[in-house]
C-alpha cells in the first residue's frame, strides 16, 4: 500500500476515533444541547489536529448530532420533543422485529445469558449509568444474536441519538430503572415460551412505554429552555 493511502487510512481512523469521542460527549451531556463545538477551543480540549477534527465535526453534522449555524459554525443539537417520538418510534420497530426473529433461533443458553444481564441490571438500579450501560448491552445482545450487520448498524445510530434522552431521563426520573427492568424480565420470558409475536410485541411496548417517559422529560426540559429565555431576554 502506498505512503498516500496509509496516510488517508489514519487520518479517516483518527477523524473516525475523534467523532466516537465527541458522540459519547454528547450522549452523556458532557457537550449540553446547544453548546457550540468551536474548533480552536476542542483541539486544544483534546490536544489533537484541526484536520480529522474538522472531519469528525462534519461527520456529526451528516448524523444528525450537530447543527450549523447561519452565520457559521456548528452547536450540538437542541433537544426536541418530535424528533424523540420519530426516533423512538423507528427503534420500536426495529427492535420488536429483531426479538421476534431471535426468538425463533435463539437457544436456551442464549436465554439464560439474557436473565443473566438482567439480574446484572436489578442489583444496578441505584446506579442510573451502570443501569443504562447494561441495558444497552441487552438490547445490542438481542440484535449480536441475530446476526444482521445492517440491522445492528442502523441500531447503533438510532440507539446512540435515544441515549442522549434517556440519560436525562433517568436522572430525573429513577423509577425508570425498575420499570424497564421488569419489562426486560417480561420480554425474556415471552422469547422462552417460544411466542415470537408475543415477545416482539412486548419489546414494542416497552420502548414505546419508556418513549412516554422520556417525551414528559423532554417537554419538561424544553419549557424550562423556554422560560430561562424569557427571563433572560
């Protein structure tokens, strides 16, 4: 391989690590809704080049995580309440249809892993990040078993934008853990009775009933931007 083509490989892998990085920045509100992404500031935050940053930022711009501005520049982007009902919808979808295939391969090893993680998650639910991490876990263990590339990466995208909310969510609303690990539990033992329709609509109804949660927080949080405004103004 030429020396021109292992250098575009690194730059693509480092702008690739930089936008990883800054995702994760935004998932958890270290980088808040709204915040701008000035160049200057993050290269020397990171102690990394302007270029892959420039590329990682145009990256998240294209996914949906950052917004630019009319007059130039990008800011993170804003939470909004249609854009958590579209995206939790379409993992509604997707993930009902993904534990209704798994459902008819998986093993009963495979099902005891599952109530594995969740017993994981019943003695995290005082610890709201560790909670979320492995119900991540769970969910990623669920489309891991049906072996769909294309399914696990279009997940992971909608996944990653829905994790912005939930972390919010579960910071204002604790209770969140106990009900989504019940569901998680109610799920599992669906897949286990073999009813696939069953189970994938019990999947279905547990995103949608968390979507409800987290719109009340997220037109909670979207007043209070309102009103601090106003005062402001």
């Amino acid at each position: 391989m030429g020396g021109f083509d292992g250098l575009k490989i690194r730059r693509f892998s480092a702008a690739q690590s930089i936008a990883d990085l800054l995702r994760v920045q935004i998932t958890n509100g270290e980088l808040p809704p709204l915040s701008r992404l000035i160049e200057a500031d993050l290269a020397e935050q990171l102690s990394i080049s302007r270029t892959p940053l420039r590329e990682a930022l145009r990256q998240l711009e294209s996914e949906g995580f950052a917004d630019r501005l009319p007059g130039g520049g990008l800011v993170v982007t804003g939470i909004n309440p249609e854009d958590v009902k579209e995206l939790l919808w379409l993992r509604s979808v997707l993930e009902a249809a993904v534990v209704e295939e798994v459902t008819r391969i998986i093993t009963p090893a495979e099902l005891d892993a599952l109530d594995q993680r969740i017993e994981e998650m019943d003695l995290l639910r005082q610890h709201p990040q560790r909670f979320l991490d492995l119900g991540r876990e769970f969910h990623d263990a669920l489309v891991g078993l049906l072996g769909n590339q294309r399914c696990q990466i279009v997940l992971r995208q909608v996944r990653s934008h829905v994790d912005r909310y939930w972390g919010v969510t579960t910071a204002r609303r604790p209770e969140r853990t106990d009900f989504a690990s019940n569901q998680h539990r109610e799920v599992v033992q669906l897949m286990r009775s073999g009813d696939a329709l069953a189970a994938g609509a019990k999947m279905r109804e547990h995103v949608l009933s968390e979507a409800e949660v987290c719109l009340e927080t997220v037109r909670s949080l979207a007043s209070e931007a309102g009103r601090s405004h106003e005062i402001a103004g």
